[in-house]
C-alpha cells in the first residue's frame, strides 16, 4: 500500500495504523503473556486482528473500499476470544463452571457467523441481523444478570470488579457499533463506504486495545498482589 | 489475494478464516507449550497449516480451485502429529511404551502417503484409496480396542478418559471426512470443486482445532490439579 | 527498495539504517523484557516503528518523497508508549498514582492526534500546532514541575532519578524537533524534503533509540542491584 | 510457486513438504530446546535449512529445475551443524574433549565446500569429490573408530549409546545418498533432473528430520531420568 | 533472487550463504541468550546483518554489484555491537567501569561514520579514511594496551583471557581489511566489483560468526562451572 495513499486520506491511515496497531499489541499480550495465561486469548486475537488488517489495508488501498463482509472472518475468531474473556477474568477471582466458557464461546461464534451469512447474501438480512441481535443480547445478560454476573458481584474482589465492569460497559457501547453498522448498511439505506469503514476501524481499536488493556492491568495488580516488584526489576 | 474475491466468495473467505485461524492456533499452542510439553506437536502442526493455507488461499483466489493433491503436503505432516497427540495424552496419565508411539506415527504416514499416490495418480486410485483406508482402521482399531484403547480404559484418570473418548470421537466422524472426499472425487463420478474445497477447509478446522481445544483442555485440567494458580495470576 | 538508491542518496539511507535499528531494536528490548516489565512498552514501540519504517523506506525509494503525515501512524503509538515510561521508570523506585500513567497517557495521544489532523488539514494547521503545543507542554511542566517530577525528587535513588534526568533532557531537546519542524512546513515557508526527511530519521533515532538505552541501563543497574551475576552467567 | 505446479508434480510437491517440514521443525527443535541446549544446533539447521527450501521451491516452480550447487549454501552450514551433534550427544553422557567439536566441525566444513567447488566447476569435479570423500571417511572413521567412537562405546549409558549408534547408521547410509548422486551427476554419465532433486529431497527428510528426531529422543529419556513428570504436565 | 544465479556465481552464492548464516546465526544467539546476557548485543547484530544480506542478495542478483555504501547501514550497527562486547566479556570476570562501554561504542560509531561518510563522497574519501582508521586504532589500543587490556591481564580468569585473546587477534586481522578494501576501492586504483563483494561477505563471516562463537563458548564454559550439567539435560 505504499505508495497509493493521499496525505488526506484518513481512512487509509486508519487502515495503517491498526496494522500497527494490531501488530504492537499483538506483541504486547503475548509477550506479558508469560505471567498470566489469560493475557493468551487476548493476543492471539490481536494477532489475527493485524493479520486480517494487513489484508484490509492492502484491498482498501487497492480498490478504495473494503466491504464489510471482508472483515467477518477476523470477527469470526476474535469476537469469541474477547468473549471468553470475561470468563477467564472471573477464574481469576472466583469459581467458574466451565459451561460459562461454552455458553460465551457458542453465543458469540452464533452472533458472528448470523452476522456473516446476513450480510454475504446466504441468508435474508433481515434474518442474519436477528440472530446475531440474540447472540449479543444473550452474551450481555450472561455478563449483567446471569451466572457471570452473579459470580462477579459475589467475587469479593473489589478491583476485578471493577475491571469486570469496565469491560461490560466497553461491551455493551463499543459493541453496539456493529449492529448499528449492519443496520444502517444491510437493511437502512446504505452507507457511504469511507465512513462506515473509518467507524469500524475505530471500534475495532476501542473494543481490541481498550478491553485489552483493562484486563492487563487487572491482570498486573493481581501478580503485584501475590508479591512481584517494581516493574523495572522484573517478573 | 487482497482483492480478488467476491463478497459472496463463501469459499475463498473459508480459505482466508482458516489461514487466520491456524495462525492463531500456531501461536496459541507454541506459547502454551510453555508449561505442557504434550502441545508441542499441536503447535507445529497448527504452524505447518498455516504456511500450507497460505499457499492454498493463494492457489484459489489466482485459479478458482485447489486440487486435493495440494492439501497433501500438509496432511503428510500434520495427521502424524495428531495422531501421536493419543500417544503424549495416554503419557500424561498413565505409563505408554514407546513402541505405541511408532505404530501411530507409522500407520497415519502410511495413509496419507497412498492418499496422495492414489489422487495424484502414481497409483491406481482405488489400490490409494484402499492402502489409506487400512492405516485409518488401524489407528481407529488402536484408540478403540488396541493397547491404546485398553491403556486409557485402565489408567483410573477420569478427566484424561473423558477428554481421550472426545478425541477418538473427533478421529472417528471427523476423519471420515476425508475417505468420503477421496470416494467421490477419485472413484465415485467427480465433485464440485466449491463444495469440496469448503467441505475440506471446515474439516481442518473441527479435526484441527477443536481436536487440539480438547487436548489443551485436559492439559490445562492437568495443571490446575499440579496446584498453579488462577489463569489470572500466571503460570 | 533494493535497488533505486544511488551510492549518495544519504536520506535513503537512514531510511534504511532506521529499518534495521529499529528491527534490531525490537528483538532486544523484547528479549531483555523477560527480565524488566518496564521495557515491554520500549519493545512493542520499536515495533511498530520497525514496521513504519519498511513502509517508508518503500515510499522514499519508490517516489523520492514521504510526507510528515505519513509518518504520524507510528508518532500516534510510539510517543505515548514512551511518554508512559516515564511513569514505568518512576514506579520502579517509589510508589506512584495510577493516574500520572493516564495524564501522560492521554496528553501524548492529543499531542499527536492534534498535530496530525492540522498536518492532514482536517483542523487549521495552526489550531493543530497549538493544542499538540499545549499537550507537549503539558508533559514537559509533569516531568519537571508536576507530580512526576516531585516524586522523582523525592525517590531517593540515585541512579532512577539520574536516568529520569537524563531521560527528560532527551524529551525537552529532542521532542523539541518535532514541533520545529512542523512549524517550517505547515506554517513556515514550506521546507525541503531531503532536509525534513533526514532530520525526522535522525530524530527518531535519538529519541527512541537513546531514550530506550537509558532506560535499559537504569533497569540492569536495578537488577544487578537484586543480587544478579555478571551479564555471562545468565539472567 | 503458487499457481504453477500441476497435480502431478511430485518433485515440486516434495519441495514444498521441505518447505513445510523444515518450517515446523525448526519450530520444534528451537522450542523444544528450551529444556535441551543440545538441541539448539538442530534448531538452528532446520531454520537455515527452512530458509533454503523457500528459495530451492520457488527456482524449481519458475525453471523446472534446481542445479545442486544452490543446495550448498544449506549443506555448508547444515552438515557441520548435524556433525557437532554427535559432539553433543556425547558430552551428555561422558567428558568429551573440545577438540573432538573442532575436528568434527572442520571435517564437516571441508566437505561441503570441496563438494561446492567441485560442482561448480572451480576446481576439477574428481577433485573436489575426492576430497570431499575424504572428509566425509574421516568423520565416519571418527564415530566409528576414532575418540567419538570410543568415548561412546565407554560411557556406560544404554540408551544413549543406542541412540548414537542409529545416528551414525543415518550418517552412515543416508549421507552415502549425496557422493552418490554427486558422482552421477558430474563424473558419471549425468542425470535427470526429476530423479536427483526427489532424491536429494528425501535424503535431506531423512537425514535431518529422523537423524533430529533421535537425538530429540534421547534428549526427551535423559530429561525425564532427571525426575520431570509427564509431557501434559509441563517441563 | 532464486532464478538469476548462475551455477558458477560464487559471489552471489556467498550473499546467499551469508544470508542464511546471520538468519541461523540471529536465531542462535538469540536463543542461547536466554542464558548468557552478553550474547545479546550478539543476537541482536546477527539479526540486523541478516536482514542487511537480504536487500544486499537482492542487489546483487537484480544488478550485479553492491557499491560498498550500501554495507554502511549494516556496519553502523553491528561494528558498535560487536566492539562493546569486549566490555561485557570483561565485565563477566572482573568489575568494568561504565565508561569503557562508551568509550567502545562511540569510537566504533564514529570509525564507521566517518567511512559511511568518506565512501560516499559526502567529505573527501582521504579525510573519511584517516578518521576511521584513527577510530579504529584507538579501539585496538584500548583493548590491547589501555584498561581493557590492563583489566583482561589482570582478572585472573584463564579461559576468560584466552578468548579476549581470540577476540581482539580477530579484531586486529579480520578488521584490517576493511580498511584495506576502503583503501584500494577509494583511495587507490579501484577493484573489481566481484573480488571486493567476495572479500567483504567472507571477513563479515569471519568477524561476525567466528567472533560471535568465541564468545558463546566463554559463557558457555562460564555457565557450566556455576554447576549447570550436560548439554542434553538442559540449561
């Protein structure tokens, strides 16, 4: 894409930067990683995440427009790792059955796919947008007043909490970007392509990189808690 | 292949999940090999695939086709690590004799080679086809009635059994898969190349992915009774 | 860009010389991370500026020019990944306020959005200059007069609050190029490309590069000081 | 080398399992080191040897062909690599002499560049084969007969001593494969093309991959003889 | 650069070796380092030289020559490295003044400049030569006669002083013929495009490979006299 984009053309520096982006915390998680295994999901989505926007930069500066559906198969594994995220920030201070696991794997890898085959045509829009509404709808009660809830508010564990909360407020507004999208694009009447895709890319920093780093530094308070030192001296 | 598929291109957008996907998977298991041995093979077979979809998404989105002789590369590598996995699950929990470990990785290179002899037709695709057969039903006669079958039903590990009946569950429908393809393709009256490219490409996601979640599961079960401490806290 | 450079063309060549430092620069802070968190942010910012840097080269050797804009993808990333040090550094050898992470945090991301959007010329030029202004200058008044600089003052560790000196003598002179040379392009009278081009490269080394040895150094000091062996003899 | 081979192309099939096999072995054996240093040397073969295939897929893809000379950059340093292997294995279960590395290393280097320059053709191919033999019966003499020989046939550890018995019969038969085909091809009446690169192909699978597995193996026996548990449950 | 190399192109056949070397030998020193901290600087140079021989192999094969500036970008880096690794190799033995290391590292930064700068005609190549050379003097002087010297003699350490020993007779003949190339290129009658390439890949293997395993076995031995056991059995 090097030598295609204009000084002014801020979607494809949006593009470029959640390469980079992606590429830098992809790095970040796996690398920290190495203390708190549930920093694992996180990177390897944010892995995917940059190779799927290597792709995405390269047809953007290719063609000047990325349709959505393009962007579905790096959904398709990274909305699930998010989801399960929830679940492993739990586990941290709490005792989890595993079928929370399940429930948040299934209900997020239903919402992605509905969402998928609504807007590629193999099924009615219409159809594609309510499933995946009901997957997402599921995913937020399990987090507010289902079992994940419920374990959380009785965890005891003020700043998980916290995060906990965080993470469901990032959940419930940054993810709400995505049906509006589909809505406007799929079943309104239409959308102008460098907007609908610079909203996007921007949703995809906040519910990626923002989320991402609430539960790292839920995750480096707990490991300061069980005795480690200062950040410059090490693990 | 930026920006050469359709929206509605459903095969090519597999190919591009998958390439994704075993990317991912590839750096999920080699970081988690960290603290069990047993993923090593998972990780390496995970990374083998990627390289191999890289090329196959490549393949597709120049052409519009993959012929199945280009999955055998692959396939030449990654059943046998799969195949060994039974053999480092039943070491976890039990003691295996080496010799098990050699009749597995024997018997899934035989299958695999005739495979690819018989679809590139340096033999008879019927003489391929049987030869690759035999190896399935001895590796599926293995995991069920053989020594490994016996070893799991013996070792009094409950989680481990659990976990190994879901893998051989896998191996049984999941690799089916595959003779089923060759049938139609080489002996049966020919298929079509969409079909069984998707056909192909989920069937390395389930016998890859979901085989590899299971073992990872029993793995991660294995740990956590080691007493290490929450996903959150670390190793 | 192999081979379009002349033997003189001194400006390709620091693209280049960037490239490799800054590739090189990756692979250490990340590898001498395993034993300081602190340098993890160093790591992941050389990164991305790696990265940043093999798309420029490409742009400089393939039209003879590179736009300041482009260069603001990296700025976006690495200036708060290194603004964030400062608190990394501090926190190392006293107790610290979560929120002095966040104001530096967010000041170095205003800097460098302000300063691309009036760049791009999506905001006046000068309304752009004067808030990335008011945003590097809010950061030079924290170091030196806020709370960051009360509480390097009071550490009591000698060798930190050496280090923290020196570090914010490369952010007072070094940084200060940055706005000089935005100055001269977008308000000044316009300026060479050859001349802003190699300044910026340079720039960049000094800032990321010196910035980032000074702070390895305070962290093995550190470390020695815990009772380590010699840097033979392993970590 | 995408588009370019036909289903029946086995030599450029097998190209592309070297490529593969290599990739992932390289992965194991770096990973796997973490536990044995001796397997680093191999790690570091598989990765060079990775890189090779690479380049040895994409002139076989383009031309159709592969000269032998291109294979000697990877033999140069490969087969030193594998040489000083036997030192390794040794030195885990007796006191070695360093001088025995160095003799083994220099064999192994005189080798590969006698074989280079005699193939293409800066010195008489007799010649070049002549004292590549030499080299190649000095460290057969030296496994066999010599210290290396000896010192194993002394160390009192069954299954060490089993282990490097079927590496010198790989380095024995399997290394026999390259004079053999160098003899055919530049004093003998010539060769086809096809037939040398499937047969260097193969060899090259055996001798790094099965002569890398064993000494893999044995690493595996000794770490476990320390008292570490079972492979799902870490190292 | 696959298909372009003739079969006899011993200098093209270097850039490749070379190529491969500092890839396997990045990977090496990277990996061991996980146990010796002085070979970091040693990674991190092998991984900058690897990346500097890929653009130069593609130079070569795309034209023929690699004028000697392009080599700068490389050396800029690495000479630095490789000259403050006397002071860590000091430093595992003895106590070293920090001011040492910068002495090293700003002659050998300042011995390379000024070559960058006298090769490619930015001052007049006499004036670049004797700045150099004058660099280069001082660094031997140093590590010969002044307190790294003084400090070697003096530490007491047997098979440490042996590989200073090692290291600086590398330092004195290996290094002398960049200077001498320089000369004959810049200052003297010109020389032969394919000679002066061969020479330079082949005292960059020497300097860089030769030198970087000298120092890895001082660690090595230094690490298994703190009691660490066989190289089989881990690190």
């Amino acid at each position: 894409m090097s030598e295609m984009l204009q000084p002014n053309d801020i979607v494809g520096m949006s593009f470029w930067l959640m390469t980079l982006a992606m590429a830098g915390a992809a790095a970040f998680f796996l690398v920290e990683r190495l203390w708190q295994a549930a920093l694992t999901p996180l990177g390897v989505a944010m892995l995917v995440s940059a190779l799927s926007y290597v792709n995405l930069a390269g047809v953007w500066a290719g063609t000047g427009d990325v349709p959505t559906v393009y962007r579905f198969a790096d959904w398709q594994l990274t909305v699930p790792l998010l989801a399960v995220t929830f679940y492993l920030v739990l586990g941290a201070v709490t005792k989890v059955p595993v079928a929370l696991f399940w429930r948040l794997l299934v209900a997020s890898a239903v919402l992605t796919a509905a969402g998928y085959l609504g807007s590629a045509g193999f099924v009615s829009p219409t159809l594609g947008f309510l499933v995946a509404l009901a997957g997402g709808l599921y995913i937020l009660g399990e987090i507010y007043l289902g079992e994940a809830g419920r374990l959380n508010a009785s965890s005891g564990n003020q700043k998980a909490q916290t995060a906990f909360n965080a993470m469901r407020l990032i959940a419930t507004i940054g993810w709400a970007i995505y049906p509006l999208g589909y809505f406007m694009e799929y079943l309104g009447g239409g959308v102008d392509n460098e907007a609908i895709n610079l909203i996007y890319n921007l949703a995809d920093f906040l519910n990626k990189l923002a989320f991402g780093l609430i539960v790292w530094q839920v995750a480096a308070n707990d490991r300061e808690a069980d005795g480690h030192r200062s950040p410059l001296s090490g693990a």
